[in-house]
C-alpha cells in the first residue's frame, strides 16, 4: 500500500490538518517510511484472535443517575480563546 | 546539612521527621539549584511562590506530628499533569496560555500527602518523542556527558525534563508519564530510577491524554526505595478515571526486603537484537549474574510476539492520538489561529492545528487519522489490536510457567547526542523504545535502574517487568538488582 499526494492531502483534511501543497509529497514518503514499517503486522497469523478491547480485565462501574455538579459556566468557559455572553465564540458556520 | 537538594526521598524525609531540616530549607536549596540550571531547560514553568506555601505548611504539619508518606519533599512535576492555575501545556505550543481550573488525580493525591511542587518539566509534545526534542520549550539537556566530549546529549524523552531535574539534583524526584517508554527510556539515559505502574494503578485524570489504553503516570527517583514511596502516594482508585482499578495500595516501601532466593526470573530470547552494542549484551548478562549471586533462578522464556510490538504500538498509539487531540480545535482552550477574511470554521481548525501541533505531533495525528478511516480500520487498526492479544498472550503464559518477573536492557543505546537523530527517518526514533513498548501492550508494570556505565562513561540501565498488580514484588526484585549493582555515579557538574 503506497500513498500518493492525493491521499496525503486527503488524510490531512479529515485530520483538520493545513497543509500547503508543497509540503504534500514529503508527507506522503514519510507515511510510507510508517506505514512500510507497519506492514510487518501481515506476518502475524491473527487468524480467531480477539481484538483487544482493555488491557486488564474489568467491569466498567456504574455510577449513580443524579447530578453530581454543574454550574460551572465560567470555568468552562475561562480557558475559551473567544467567550461571549456564556458561550464559545466561532467563525460564521451559517450563511 | 549542605546539598540538602541532592538527597533521595527517603533520606530527606527521615531527616525532616527527626528535625534536622525544614521543608523550606529543602525548598530553597532545589529552588536556587533549579536557578542556576537554566541550560538543562528542565524546569520550563516555576511556581517558586507556591512551594513556599506548601513548605509552610508542610513544616507546621510535621511539628504537629502529621506527616504523611511525602510531607514537604520538593518534586517537580511533568508538564503533562494539569496543574490548578499553573500552566499545563503538554510541551505544546496549542495549549500556550492554559490554566487548568482544576488539578489532576496524580498531583493532588501527591499534595495531599504533603508534597511541594517546584514547577513543571520538560518533555516531547503531547509525549510523543525519544529525545525530548519536539517541545515547544526546546530540548531539555541530558545532565550527563560522553568522557571528553561537551556535545550535549538528550535526556531521553518524553520525561526529558523530569529525567534531566532528578539527576541534576534540581528536585528530590519527579512525575512522569509511560505510553510506550517515556519514564523508563529517560530513566535509563540519566541513571535514575523510573516504574510504570500496571495499566490502572494511578489514575489518568487531568492527565494530558496521547495514548488512553496505554497512558501510565508513575515516579522518576534517585532510588527504588524513593520510587516505591513516590508510588504509593501517586496511586489509587479514583471514581473519575474509569479505567482506574479498584484495589488497595499496597505499602510497597515496607515490601522492599531485596529477598529475592528462588524466584524466577526470565530472560526473554527475542530481545537480543540484530545489531545491539556489546556494551548493552554485557550490562544484560552481568545483571543476570547479579540476581543469579542474590539466589534467584534464571530461565530463558520466550515471548514470541516481540518483533510485532512496535508496529503493533504505531498503529494504535496513532489511532488513539488522533481521536485524543481531536479536542484541540481551537474554541475551548489553548491556541486559536489568526483568521484571514472569509475564513470559516473549517480554515479555523485547519489552520489552528497547522499552527499549534508540532511535525511528529501533526504526523501521528495523521498516521493515525489514516489507519481508522474508512476501508483501512480492519487491515491496520484491528489486526493491531489483535496483534497486541497476543504480545499480552506472550507474558501471560511466561507468568503461567511459573515466572516472577523478567530482565531485560532498558533501552538498545545509551543517551545519544541531541541533533544526532534529526536526519533520520521517523522510524529509527521509534526503535529506542523496542525494549520497552511491549510492556505498555501488555498493561504490565515496568521498572528502569541503572546498573552500569557505558564506554563514554554514560549511565546504562535494566528493565525488570512485572505480574499485574505486583509493583510490590517488582520493586522488590529491583531493590536487590540495584543492592548488587552499587550504581553510585553522578554527573560532574558542567551546568
């Protein structure tokens, strides 16, 4: 599996990435040098294996359904780049 | 007492419990140490004022009789920790100017036991790094030097800044954090003592997230007997970490008895590599030599999976990140990028992200985003998965045969020169944690000491690795490794 420019420039747009188009080819060869390396996992004979969904065996906790805090507005919002009248600000999302 | 900066954990608290040294006696000797260290660039954020508060308050809480486990030991922190209104920027630019409004499990657990923070570490952005040389603060600086050689040397990573801080002496110990070597790498390349704890013994909570399955927070100390302290004040369950177990903390201090007659020890074949210095083969067989003279049995053991452990680890690790730094974008803390007329929303993460993440940073996000998209999840991100049931396999039927705990090299180097990897493709950094990612794969504890120096002169160390649960015989075990090793060398001062 190789990657090409074009899917370099697809993954860094899924990836919310920016990307200038002159940087998309060493990009695509270091996926590859990665990639290659990750290729070797086609030796393994994973044939009836589980995939591995928690490295030490639990049951996750259930935790009481009530409210346990909340109000918590301007801590949310004191780290926030842009905070107006309680809430986040962003760019125009609706023409 | 002079050079109240250089002692252990053990050492200084025996001797505030006697009342031969204050808290802030300690405080001020590693504060002024830390000031005259800047070319470490260990300590990126100072909170001089506040180690002061808690040494008061650490002094008044000994003299009333109430000291618990780290009563007024100076420590520094990495700055992975989110720390309550102290910057907490994972080493990268995108978290510039966070204050966190709240205080992580680790941190808190380790004030309430009366520990003083010096100031936050130095370490690889968002952990992801060998060398420390992906932080935005610039490279930590390895403390130690080839034998007539001023090139500067790496502190490992990502702990660099806390591996550098602890043997430099600019703290009594540190925090780091483990995804596939990041305590144990730089533990070795310093000749300090790091444990990753089994996967759930410290909580993860305001723990900076790269790698959640793999994530582990434990100590970076001058000794076993101050890792075992420092570990036993760090764990336990906690309600908001749901991975974090819930099981009694052990008194792993009162555990070292470095009786180690008739355990098993094994030694795994796969982990002789194709092209290993010599000088680490020697350190391997004269630790095997030490634990066989302290009365334990050595067995070769295999564990067939090895060589699967670090691809196995560059497709989850990836995976994971890529879905963990999907939160900085730009609206609810940190970094937000300078907009340019028309942009929208989508050039703002864009460009937010461009801006804020570091290249290894940017690269894994992608690798990662790439192996979890659509037709790629199966070939890559499942077989992986089922790759790392059986790296775990692998330990588990070493354990089921019997197996107390298993020696290996640490690290396939010792500390290289900073600038030496940079032409290298990505790869060759990945292979500096060979010896030690399985470990994460496999949830297990692992522990780094030193027990040799290399031809330069430069501190070598050994990992031993653990059952589930069992960090109490682990260190243990390490205790009598580091009793017969009688590693005792320190850094000349050049800094």
């Amino acid at each position: 599996m190789s990657i090409d420019e074009t899917t370099a420039a697809r993954v860094a747009k899924l990836a919310r990435i920016k990307v200038e188009p002159d940087a998309l080819p060493a990009l695509a060869l270091e996926f590859n040098t990665i990639l290659g390396f990750i290729e070797q996992l086609n030796e393994v004979d994973v044939d009836g294996v589980e995939p591995m969904t928690s490295v030490t065996p639990q049951v996750l906790k259930r935790r009481d359904d009530v409210v346990r805090d909340g109000g918590q507005q301007a801590k949310v919002l004191a780290n926030a780049p842009d905070a107006r009248e309680g809430f986040f600000a962003v760019p125009k999302v609706v023409e | 007492m002079t050079d109240l900066n250089k002692l252990g954990l053990a050492d200084a608290r025996d001797a505030l419990r006697k009342g031969d040294v204050s808290s802030v006696e300690l405080t001020n000797a590693c504060l002024s140490e830390i000031e005259g260290a800047g070319a470490l660039n260990a300590f990126v954020h100072h909170t001089a004022d506040l180690a002061a508060d808690q040494a008061k308050v650490a002094d008044a809480r000994i003299k009333a009789g109430d000291a618990p486990a780290m009563c007024g030991l100076p420590i520094g922190i990495k700055d992975l920790f989110c720390t309550k209104g102290v910057p907490s920027q994972a080493g990268s630019r995108i978290l510039q100017g966070f204050l966190p409004e709240y205080e992580s499990t680790v941190s808190q657990n380790l004030f309430d036991a009366g520990a003083v923070m010096l100031g936050k570490l130095n370490m690889d952005e968002f952990a992801m790094g060998s060398s420390n040389e992906t932080s935005v603060y610039g490279n930590a600086v390895n403390p130690w030097r080839r034998a007539g050689d001023d090139a500067p040397l790496t502190p490992g990573g990502s702990s660099g800044g806390s591996a550098a801080a602890v043997a430099a002496d600019l703290c009594l110990a540190a925090t780091g954090t483990d995804t596939g070597g990041s305590i144990r790498q730089p533990a070795a390349f310093t000749g300090t003592v790091g444990i990753k704890p089994t996967y759930g013994r410290c909580s993860r909570w305001g723990v900076v997230a790269f790698a959640s399955s793999l994530d582990q927070a434990g100590p970076m100390t001058k000794t076993v007997r101050d890792a075992a302290i420092m570990l036993g004040a760090m764990a336990g369950y906690d309600a908001k970490d749901s991975t974090s177990a819930d099981l009694a903390v052990p008194d792993f201090e009162a555990a070292l008895t470095g009786d180690i007659r008739g355990k098993k020890i094994g030694i795994p074949r796969e982990y002789h590599m194709d092209g290993m210095p010599e000088e680490i083969e020697k350190l391997w067989q004269d630790g095997i030599a030490m634990m066989r003279d302290a009365g334990a049995e050595i067995v070769d053991i295999s564990l067939p999976h090895t060589k699967y452990a670090l691809p196995a680890y560059y497709v989850i690790a990836p995976a994971e990140a890529s879905s963990n730094l999907a939160r900085y974008d730009g609206v609810r803390y940190g970094h937000r990028a300078k907009l340019d007329q028309g942009d929208g929303i989508t050039e703002m993460y864009e460009k937010t992200r461009a801006q804020g993440f570091g290249p290894e940073v940017q690269r894994r996000v992608m690798v990662g985003t790439y192996v979890l998209s659509a037709g790629f999840y199966d070939a890559y991100y499942n077989r992986a998965r089922k790759v790392r049931t059986l790296i775990k396999k692998d330990f588990e039927d070493a354990f089921a045969a019997g197996v107390d705990s298993i020696l290996t090299p640490a690290t396939p180097s010792a500390a290289f020169g900073l600038g030496e990897m940079t032409d290298a493709d990505p790869v060759a950094m990945y292979l500096n944690d060979v010896f030690t990612v399985t470990v994460n794969l496999a949830g297990l504890p692992g522990i780094a000491l030193p027990t040799g120096t290399s031809s330069k002169g430069l501190p070598l160390g050994l990992q031993l690795i653990g059952r589930p649960w069992e960090e109490a015989d682990l260190l243990s075990t390490a205790y009598a490794l580091e009793k017969a090793a009688g590693f005792v060398a320190k850094p000349d001062k050049w800094w």
